[in-house]
C-alpha cells in the first residue's frame, strides 16, 4: 500500500467531515475572488478614480456589453441587478460599495472558521486513529520484535512522528485545500480581467515553482533524518533512566553526558540545515516575486500610456495578483511541512505494515482448560542467527511441578516463554493435551498461564489495580486473599492509601521484595492452571522467601508448574528437575537422583554451597 493509500484509509472514516471542510474551503475561494471583484467598483464608484468613465456606470458594469468576455459581462449584469433591487443611486454607492465589502468579508471569515475547525476534527481524529493503530500493533508483536525495536525508538515513533503527522494534517491541510482552491479562483479571475497581462505573468511562474519543488525535496530528506535522530536521543534518555543505578555506581556519568552531547550534536546539525532550507524558501521566493512584479510595472506603465488598458484596471488587475502571493506562500509552507510529515508516515507505515509474527491460526479454537499434560516435542529455537534451542523435548503431566535448571544462557527462559506463545518455535511444536498450541486462539491460552518473571513489571496504579491487572470487576475480597498469599497485604495495609496507594512507575515507591510479593499476588490473584515462576523469589530476602515458597507450594498443589531458579534451594521441592546445557536437556530427575550422579546439576549444586 502507498503512503497515500495508507493515509486514505484513515480519512475515509471522516468522509463527511472531509465534504464539509471542502466545500467550505470552495466558498472560501469564491468569497475571496468576490472580494477582488469588488475593488475595481471601489476606486471607480466610490473613489472616482475615473470621473469621465464612471458618469455613465463603473468599469465593472461597462463590462456588461463585452462580448468576448462572458463571464466577465455575466458578474457584471449580476452586480448592476443586485444594485437595481436595492434602489442603489449615484450618491448611495458610496455606502453600498463598502457594505457589500464588509458582508463578502464576513462571510469568508465564518467559513474559513468552519473549514479550519473541520480540518482540525478530520487532522486529529486520523492521527488519533494511526496512534492507536501504531500502539495496538506494537503491543500485538511478538518478543522477537521488541528485541530488534528499542523502547526509545518505537516511543519516538508514538509521540513525535505522529506530533509531526497531526501538524501537517489538522493544521496544514486546511492551507492545502482552501489556499489551492483560492488560488485556482484567483488565476481564473486574473485571466479573465486582462489575458494579456496575464500570460505575461505566467511565464513567470516556471521560475517560482522550481525553487518550492527544490526546498521541498530538500527538507523531506533532512526531515527523514531528523527523525533518526531524535529516536537514539529517545534510546539514549531512556536508558539513562532505567539504568540510573549503574551509572552511578561505576562514576559514568561524565561518559553517558557525552554519549548524549554528541548525539545531540548530530541532531543538532540536521536540525540546522532544516532551519537553512525553511529560512531560504520565503527570502528566494520573495525576491523572484518582486522581480516580476517590478517587470510587470514596466509592461503596464507602458500600455496605460498606449491607452491599450485603464488605470483602474491594472488597479484591479494588481490587487489580484497581490491577494495571489498569500496562497502560493502558504502553500510553499505547506509543502515543507507536507515533506517533513511525509518522512513521518513512511517510518510510521513501515512498523504498522511489519506482519505479526505470533497471531492466530484461522479457525483457531478455543481452550477451556488443561486436561493431560504440557508437552515440548524436538523444540529448537533461535533469536538471530545463535541457536538457543535444539530439539528439545520435554513432558510435563498435568499438576506437576518441574523445575529448569542450568548455567546462564542454557536456554530455561526461552523454553518457558514458548508455552504462552511469546515466540513460536523455529522447528517441532509445543503441545497442550496434545494439540498444537498454534491452533488455540491467543486469547484462552495466555489466560490459562500466570507469570512471574525476575524483571518485576508494575504500573503506574495502586496497589488494587496491578493485583487486579486488567479486571473490569475487582473484588477486594480476593485481592487481599492473593496478597496474603504472597504475604504481601501486612505491608500494603502500612501504605497511605493502603490498597488504594498508587506505587509511582515500576513500583518506584516500594522496596525489591515488595515488588516482587505483588507480582506474585497478581498470578495468584490471576488464579491460572499454569504457573510459570521464572525467578519469582529472586528478589526476597531469606525470611520472605521461606514464607513466599510456603505460600507457592499450597498454589502449586493442582496445578501444572514450571520453575526456573538458579538458587538451588528454591527448585527442591520440584516433583521433578530438568537441566539445561548448551539448549538442550541433559539431564532429568528428583533433586536426590541427580545429586547422586556426577553431572551438571551436581556441579551447580557444589558450587553454591560448598564451604
């Protein structure tokens, strides 16, 4: 789809609203071009420019009986019938003129308000709806995709490349159409006045466009890589952010503010050359204007003393080509806002059109529940181009509680993030009471698996809510049943607002343990037949998880559970240990049956507790 195509989209939802602000921005038009009719009967009727000329009727009405210019001829019978109902005289003219002016005017004010305000609905509602869409997708991307997409990048492209689209739709659109449509109405005009005059001015025109194609072209580059730029700022401040406690501790940040200088630095420049050719445009085009126009004097000072043309006429004839120049400078900033949005669209469509790599099957099916085991058949997996997984298979039978263990990047996280489809394996498939879990829909797997994970996630909520995560109904009855659970609620009850406390971005307001207990309280609260606990204890001192591994074991009773822990402590109560090397299973067994060989598991073992 073009990046035409694609706007359309959006604003075929608005196809009212756009019918409403054109047809406005068209009166716009009409109402400008009444007004520079209206000056040749001002300097003539009311002015008396030319005395000799206006004791028997204006210029305008003389062109009444022009027979080679009929539109000409048929606005001025139109004015002379208007002033005849009305009982215009000689002497009232002179009042009539400028009233006539003043309704015109007014007239084009209420409906440039009415064509800005539409434009402005139409702008902000479609970039309100490719947000939405942007967001919706990015949330709809497997894990896969947020490895290779920054946090910072794909926030950039939230907030600022959608800023730059809202400006050029709800702002310059209405330029776009009501300054074209004005202009067309004034180069009509122009022509029918003096077509003489005017095909001398067209060839005038060729060296205006040339520099407005020139800038716009320029800008829509440097724009496109502003963009870039702004998006490793986003990366950069992002990371300063979460990583603020290792900055600190190992004295950098002398070297993450020049990391920064410099990136701004680049921004800097791109910016600046943006400002060259936005600050040129104006000044060249101008200078070229005036040039014409100053040639043009010359040609009509020339006829007027030919008495080939009127003074009054190239009066009128001026005034037209003046009330010109505002559109084509608008739209000269159209364009260059029109180039820089563009970059925008294309960075924008481009993540929007990225296919879904974890979506449902058609005819996907629905899983109520967990009926027999949980089976992981030759999975092999990898991020890039370094196999994580190769063939592993392992079977879990329904309420058991097993336990990966093994040496970093052995693979145990991967293994467990492929059962709530957070990618889905490169070769073999994982089977829930043996149907592929690709032919359930997403929807009623994900909600049969509670998480934990060593990364505690909270949200900028209270308490309540991040227990509660996304129920519409929250009962606080249950809430604090899963809080005591986790032996979490003697701690939330000490809060200000106890449940009701809001606990900042990322649970900032609560220690590591607390933390980690309401992620906790959340799976339970989730009440889910699948577990998996990646790490859930991590973040607990030895008191808090003695309590936390009492509670765990109660909630695991039933329930089918997968555990990965490198304290070895927190797995022995597993009904059964699988450990992992190099992305596959090597060995497999109760926590004493392994210990009595001489693998993998009995090294770990040693070495944490060894003397």
């Amino acid at each position: 789809m073009s990046v035409l195509g694609f706007l359309g989209s959006y604003f075929r939802r608005y196809w009212l609203w756009v019918l409403f602000a054109v047809a406005a921005a068209g009166l716009f038009a009409v109402a400008t071009g009444a007004l520079v009719v209206l000056i040749e009967p001002v300097f003539e009727e009311v002015l008396q420019t030319n005395p000799a000329e206006h004791e028997q009727t204006s210029g305008l009405v003389a062109a009444a009986g022009d027979k080679g210019n009929t539109v000409r001829s048929t606005v001025a019978r139109l004015y002379q019938q208007v002033k005849d109902r009305l009982g215009v005289t000689e002497k009232s003219v002179v009042f009539f003129v400028p009233l006539l002016v003043i309704a015109v005017f007014t007239f084009r004010s209420l409906v440039a308000f009415i064509s800005s305000y539409s434009f402005q609905h139409i702008g902000l509602g479609v970039t309100t709806d490719i947000r939405n869409s942007l967001y919706r997708r990015i949330l709809e991307q497997s894990s896969r995709f947020h490895a290779r997409h920054p946090s910072g990048e794909l926030t950039s492209r939230i907030v600022n490349d959608i800023a730059m689209m809202q400006t050029a739709v709800s702002t310059r659109a209405v330029d776009l159409v009501q300054q074209s449509l004005t202009l067309l109405v004034l180069t009509v005009l122009l022509f029918l006045n003096n077509p003489s005059l005017a095909f001398v001015c067209a060839f005038g025109i060729p060296a205006v466009l040339f520099p407005i194609v020139r800038f716009g072209q320029g800008m829509r580059k440097t724009s496109y890589k502003s963009q870039e730029r702004m998006a490793d700022l986003a990366n950069l401040v992002g990371e300063g952010a979460r990583g603020h406690r290792v900055v600190k501790a190992f004295g950098m940040e002398d070297f993450e503010y020049r990391r920064f200088a410099s990136a701004t630095r680049r921004h800097l420049r791109v910016n600046l050359w943006a400002s060259v050719l936005n600050s040129l445009s104006s000044p060249v085009i101008e200078t070229m204007s005036v040039v014409g126009l100053s040639g043009l004097l010359v040609y009509a000072g020339l006829q007027i003393r030919s008495e080939v043309m009127s003074a009054s006429g190239f009066i009128g004839f001026l005034f037209n080509l003046v009330w010109m120049y505002e559109p084509i400078r608008k739209l000269n900033k159209v364009n260059l806002v029109i180039q820089q949005s563009l970059a925008a669209v294309r960075r924008v469509k481009s993540l929007i059109d990225l296919p879904i790599e974890i979506a449902d099957r058609p005819n996907a099916q629905v899983i109520p529940n967990v009926e027999a085991d949980i089976a992981f058949e030759s999975v092999s997996f990898a991020y890039t181009e370094q196999v994580v997984l190769k063939e592993v298979s392992l079977r879990i039978h329904k309420g058991e509680v097993v336990a990966l263990v093994g040496p970093s990047g052995a693979g145990k996280s991967t293994l467990v993030n492929l059962l709530p489809r957070f990618f889905d394996p490169d070769s073999g498939c994982v089977r829930i009471d043996g149907i592929d879990i690709r032919d359930f829909t997403l929807e009623s797997l994900r909600r049969l698996i509670g998480l934990v994970t060593q990364d505690t996630v909270l949200f900028n909520d209270t308490v309540r809510n991040n227990i509660a995560y996304g129920q519409e109904t929250v009962a606080l009855e249950r809430i604090r049943e899963a809080a005591a659970a986790a032996y979490a609620d003697e701690f939330i009850m000490r809060l200000p607002q106890g449940y009701d406390t809001v606990i900042g971005e990322s649970g900032l307001h609560l220690s590591g343990g607390q933390r980690q207990r309401l992620a906790i309280a959340r799976a339970l609260y989730k009440d889910a037949p699948i577990l998996i606990l990646d790490e859930a204890t991590s973040q607990l001192d030895a008191e808090s998880e003695a309590l936390v591994q009492k509670a765990l074991m109660n909630l695991m009773e039933g329930r089918t559970t997968l555990v990965i822990a490198h304290r070895l402590a927190t797995v022995q109560i597993a009904d059964r240990i699988a450990v992992l090397d190099a992305g596959r299973v090597v060995e497999e067994g109760k926590h004493r049956e392994l210990l009595a060989g001489e693998g993998i598991y009995k090294r770990l073992y040693d070495l944490q507790f060894q003397e």
